[in-house]
C-alpha cells in the first residue's frame, strides 16, 4: 500500500490579451466632439467580463478629429500582453449645431451689408474657413435672403438663414445735383448727379425721378422751362 502525502508545485501563466481576450467597443456611433472621445470597451474572456483597473488598462490614440482611432486594451494582473482595437469618429451635422445671424434683420444699407455668422458645436465656437463656409447672395434685397452655412472639416451638410432687409426710407439718402440750368424751351429732366445711402451708391434701378410744379404742386415726369 501507500500513505504520506505528495505536494507538486505548478503556475498559472498569466493569459495573452492579444490572443484569448475579445474587446469590442460599447458605442455604436461615436461622434466628433471637439474633444478627446473616450468610448466604454467590453472585454471578455470566455465569456467572462472582465474589469478595467484590476485585469486590463485602456490607452486612446488618435480620438480628437474625425475618422479612425485607436484603444489599447492592456493587461494586468492574470493578464499580460496589449490588444489594439479600431473605432471610427464621424463627424456631426452642422444641423445638430448652434448656427445663428449676428443680426436677424435690418433697414437696407447697401448691397453688401451681410450679418456676420456665429457656429457653436459642444460648447465651442467653431472657426469659419476651417469648420464652415458662407455663402452669401450676391447682393441684398429688400425681403428675406437666404445664406447658406456648409459644414467643413470635422462638419458635414448644410443649413440656410434667412437675413430679413426692410426698405430704406428715402429720407436717409442722399442726393446730389446740377443746383442751376439754362432754360431751353423745350422738356427737361433735372437728374441727380449721384444718390447715395450709408457711402454707397444707388443705381437707377433703385429709384425713380419726379419733378413737382411750384406753381401748382403737381408732380411730373418732366418740365418745360
């Protein structure tokens, strides 16, 4: 027979995270913040969670801008060994930000008075040129006039804003003119030798012309002197 006791040492190899872990990201879609995207990892083995701090480490790579980052699961404890994990950052609809006039409406003061544009995303104040585009009308009119703002960069699509321009009243402009005339005999039509608003000048298109008789206050198309 037999008796006594036999002990045999043995180790537990730490398990390879790169090999046996499976780590997916718990996100579906991860949108552009303008900030460091962190997304939450599930990392398993054999079906069994795992916990960040005690079996795993993460590290970010690349999460700011749009398009693809990295996280690094890391082990520790029973752990060892790192498994790299690719997610993609899309970027927003400028819809889904803050896009406003820096004037709604205003009295007609030229054709190129345009309302400056403000784009806020997240909190931040987002940069023309690098984040959004304008386009303008090509001159401004009374009624409304669309602008439309294009997302760029790290925003897509587009969102238009109507600038509302009330007709200026023509006691704002002003008007220059031949003061004195030779009389012919025949019509006349004293015209203006410039009409201006606010420095800029006004084209025919923009006004009309009449003459009132002193004598009997009627007005005219033209006069004869």
């Amino acid at each position: 027979g037999y008796e006594g006791v036999k002990r045999v040492n043995f180790t537990i190899q730490q398990q390879n995270v790169a090999k046996k872990v499976r780590a997916k990201i718990a996100t579906k879609k991860i949108l552009y913040t303008g900030e460091a995207v962190t997304p939450a990892v599930n990392v398993t083995y054999n079906k069994m969670a795992l916990t960040e701090g005690r079996d795993y480490e993460l590290s970010y790579a690349n999460n700011v801008a749009k398009g693809t980052a990295t996280v690094y699961v890391t082990g520790k404890g029973n752990y060892t060994g790192t498994k790299a994990v690719k997610f993609k950052i899309s970027e927003p609809k400028i819809k889904d930000a803050e896009v406003s006039l820096t004037a709604d409406s205003a009295v007609y003061s030229g054709a190129n008075s345009f309302p400056g544009v403000i784009v806020k995303y997240n909190g931040k104040t987002c940069q023309e040129g690098v984040d959004y585009i304008v386009k303008y009308p090509k001159k401004l009119k009374a009624g409304k006039n669309a602008i439309t703002i294009s997302g760029k960069g790290n925003l897509s699509g587009s969102v238009k804003r109507n600038y509302v321009i009330t007709k200026a009243p023509m006691d704002q402009v002003e008007v220059a003119f031949q003061t004195s005339w030779q009389a012919t005999g025949k019509k006349m039509k004293v015209l203006p030798t410039s009409v201006t608003l606010n420095g800029n000048g006004l084209t025919k298109k923009d006004y009309t012309v009449k003459y009132r008789s002193t004598a009997t206050g009627k007005l005219m198309s033209s006069f004869k002197d």
